[in-house]
C-alpha cells in the first residue's frame, strides 16, 4: 500500500509508492531537504516556460520552409517562363500548378521527412541530412513520374524549383540555428541538466559541456555516490544534490530539463531501465553517455546478438579506397589553391623580405605519419635564429602547456611576422608540403621531436594519418587549449576522420582564422 499521501511528492516514485530502501527513510527524507537547500537557487522558473522557446522555433522554421518553397517556384517560373509567358500551353499550366502547389507540397514532405521532431533540431547534422535526403527524394519521384507516365510536368520548372526550394530551406535553417546557438551562449533558452556518475567522469562531463555552450545544456548540479550527506557538499563547483537512488527524486524537484548519465556500476542495465520508467512522468530527457567516448555515430550500430542489442563499433579506417580519395583530393585542391593565391603569395614573400633580414621561408623538422620526420615549410615569422632561443623560453615564458612551448607577447616575432601569424598566413607555404605527399589539408598539426616524446598512449594515435594544414585543433581555439583538451580532439579526429568530416572542418576554418582566437 502507498504510504505517500501529504508529503513532498519528489518523494514518491512514479505509481504513487514510497521507495525503497534508505531513500524513502525520514532520516534520508532530511538529509535530502538539506541537499537540495544548497542548490534551491538554481531551480528554474518551471520546465514550461523554459521550453515554451520551441514552439515558437519550429513555426519559425516551418513558415520560412514555405517562404523557400514560395520563393524558389516563383523564380523557376519567371526564369523558365518570363512575366510575359502566355496562359495557354501544356508546359506553362503544368508549371502554373506546381508553383501554386508547391509550397503546400514542400512543408508536407517537410513533415513527413520529420525535419521539425526536436531530437533532430537545435545540434548536429541529422537536422540537414533530412531536408536533402527529402529534395533528393521529391526530385527523383517528379523525374519518375513523368518518365514512366510520359507526362509533361515542366520539367525545367521542376528540377530548377525542387533544388532551389531545398537550398535556400537548409540555408535558413542553418542561420536559425546559428542565432540559436549565440542566444545560448548568452544563456538564454538552456536546458537544466543534472550529471548523474562517479566524480572523475562529472569533471570531465562538466568540462565538456561548458566547452560547447551553443549546446544549450546548463549543469545545475550532480548526483553522485554518497553525494547527499552534507547539505552544503559541492564538487567542482557544482551542488551535489543526491546519491544515485535519488535521481528521479531530483528531477522532479528541481524540474530538470535533462539528466546526463555516465556509466557506473550503481546504473547497471536494470537501474537504467527502471530509472528511464521513473523519468516517463516528468519531461525530462535520458542522455546515456557511452563507456567508449569520442566515437561518432557513423562508426557505431545497434546489432541483435544472440536475442541481445549490442553496440557494434567498427573500426577507423586507415586504409583502402577512402584514403586514396582523401590524397587526391588533398593534392587537387591544394594544387588549385596554389594557383589561386600565387599574388598572395608572391606579396607576402616580398613583405618579409624587405621588412627583416634573413631567408622567406622557414623549414623546420617535424613528425609526421608513422614517426616519420619531414621539413614544414611556412614563411619566416621570427627574426633568425629565434630557434635556439626555445630551450630558454620554453623554462622562463612558456603560456602554452607542459608539453607545448606558445608565448603570446614573442618577443621573437617581427611585425609583419604577428599579421602572418594572427591570420595563419604564414602556413600557405604548406600547400606545397600537401602536393609533395608529407602533410594533409586536414589533420592533426605537426610536432616537434621534443613533443612527439612526451605523448602518452593515447596521443601516438595522431601518427596514424598525415598531420594537417588545418584540423579539429585549429577551428576549437589552438594554443588556448590545454594539452589534454588538444589530446582528446586529434584521437577524436583520427579515430573518426571521413571527407565529409574534413569538409566541415575546412568550411569552419575561415572563420576560425577570421577570429585568430588562439593565434599567437
């Protein structure tokens, strides 16, 4: 029988019972009043009007998919048809319909491509990947459709108007998403997250989270073992509102908007099963964080084993056709690019020639694939022989890390040299590392010796794939990040890297060098 009656709902499980065990105990009772006492001013206005935001997003985003499809049929039919075009004609009445019906067409294939479910929306790629896959479908389906009926549906209307009607829908979802991401940022429509887990994964879960802002999720607090002995308890920073019995308990107390939970052995397939059951009744969101991190989703699947859903991880791929493709296309692009910025490039050299005595360039040994040494080029940015000058500098001025030697005030560099290296301009002379086969566009950044010796087990995975001209390092803030911090995003990249990855880093690298944040 349910002896919940009058008291603290948070205290009851979702059917209405007491819990069991210690947590439902008048001594728990108040050491978790205390617990909570020490975080009661972080609870939000009421997950509602926190989530009211969403709503207004995905109208937002629906009304500007038929502003797209609107835009892109009239434009297909003015360019096919002219302003002038006469009413009669099979051609112009067929394209007359499909631009009246096509902004009625386009939301529904929106709707039905499910580009407005909020698991798909605010973060990561899904979002896109679903507004082309439904433009590549309604585009084969007209193209069929009047192949086997043979019928005349304007067909220069039609492939002009579909694929225009998806990019400029991708292209406002992707500033809407941007806007949102800076709204967060400023830390507005966040989402109250506790971190459920041992001590040393909520640091690292917590650093994490407060690295990627535009996330939206804002730590509150966390649940730990034993954590709710002391109503003033805190670990790193944050409150520790409960022991892992109670977080269903915090939840509803709290209305939190989302609970993190990292492998542990207090959660074990049945705990999280039932606590899952327990968060049904309220609106928060279950996020599992894998025993195995920094893995990307292409690279792992649910599999039935034997009756079970295992998680299947497939290997990175460091050879075989996929690696082919990436060095010729590393090779023709930087051979363009060569071509494109040669006046560039010819000014530059003449600019650090006339300024500061000494050679235009500056090659330095580096460690490249496989341990194997090979000589960087970039344009000379220091006065000579400010090589030696490391050993000394490196003991009395490093502001890099322990491993990494970065000072931001070098008293070493020249000053056409600081406007090469505040725009990364003195690393074009590396496309010519990339035609000779040494480096890739995109990848880890090349080492030094004296580095190279100091990685751990983890960091000798960056010499598996050619370092870079650019990588996840460059467009995730450089020398400002902390050894650890660059650790974990090259084995990131190197275990993940595909082309459409380094299309993304490539495209994000201009405003990375634009800003020059962590350039020095």
């Amino acid at each position: 029988m349910s002896t919940t009656t009058d008291h603290d709902p948070a205290s009851a499980t979702v059917d209405g019972t007491a819990p069991a065990g210690p947590v439902g105990s008048p001594h728990a009772q108040s050491r978790r009043r205390l617990s909570w006492a020490a975080a009661s001013r972080l609870r939000g206005s009421g997950t509602d009007s926190r989530r009211a935001w969403r709503a207004s997003y995905r109208r937002r985003i629906a009304l500007w998919d038929v502003v797209a499809a609107v835009v892109a049929s009239g434009f297909s039919y003015w360019v096919h048809f002219g302003a002038d075009a006469p009413l009669e004609g099979a051609p112009q009445s067929a394209a007359r319909v499909l631009a009246l019906a096509m902004p009625a067409v386009w939301l529904l294939l929106m709707v039905a491509a499910r580009t407005y479910e909020e698991r798909f929306l605010w973060i990561g790629p899904e979002e896109f990947r679903r507004v082309a896959r439904a433009t590549l479908v309604l585009l084969a389906g007209a193209a069929f459709v009047s192949w086997a009926f043979k019928a005349d549906l304007a067909r220069g209307f039609t492939m002009t108007a579909i694929p225009l009607a998806g990019l400029l829908t991708l292209a406002a979802r992707w500033a809407h998403r941007k806007a949102l991401h800076r709204s967060r940022v400023a830390g507005r429509h966040v989402q109250t997250t506790i971190i459920v887990g041992h001590r040393s994964g909520v640091a690292h879960l917590r650093a994490q989270i407060d690295r990627e802002a535009h996330h939206g999720y804002r730590v509150i607090g966390c649940v730990v073992p034993g954590g709710d002995v002391d109503g003033d308890a805190a670990f790193d920073g944050l409150p520790v509102l409960g022991d892992m019995t109670q977080v269903a308990e915090v939840v509803r107390h709290y209305e939190v908007d989302t609970v993190a939970v990292l492998p542990s052995p207090e959660l074990d397939g049945p705990e999280l099963r039932r606590l899952g059951w327990q968060l049904e009744a309220t609106k928060a969101e279950l996020l599992l964080a894998p025993a195995v991190t920094e893995i990307v989703g292409t690279r792992v699947a649910i599999r039935p084993v034997s009756g079970l859903p295992l998680l299947h991880m497939d290997s990175p791929e460091f050879s075989g056709p996929r690696r082919w493709a990436k060095s010729a296309f590393d090779r023709t692009v930087a051979g363009l690019l060569v071509l494109m910025t040669a006046p560039a490039l010819l000014a530059i050299a003449i600019a650090v020639k006339v300024t500061s005595p000494g050679p235009v360039f500056y090659r330095h040994q580096r460690i490249g694939m496989d341990g194997e040494p090979f000589e960087v080029l970039k344009f000379r940015s220091m006065r000579p022989g400010s090589d030696r000058e490391v050993d000394e500098l490196f003991a009395t001025s490093n502001e890099g890390n322990d491993v990494q030697f970065k000072m931001k005030a070098d008293p070493r560099i020249t000053g056409v040299g600081a406007v090469l290296r505040r725009y990364s301009l003195d690393e074009l002379p590396q496309l010519f590392n990339v035609l000779g086969g040494s480096m890739s566009l995109v990848g880890p950044r090349p080492h030094v010796t004296r580095e190279v010796e100091a990685y751990g087990v983890d960091m000798r995975r960056r010499l598996l794939v050619k370092p870079g001209i650019t990588g996840l390092w460059q467009i995730s803030g450089r020398s400002d990040l902390s050894w650890d911090e660059s650790v974990r995003i090259d084995v990131r990249y190197v275990e993940n890297w595909s082309l459409s990855f380094d299309f993304m880093i490539l495209a994000k690298t201009f405003g990375a060098v634009v800003r020059g944040s962590g350039a020095y």
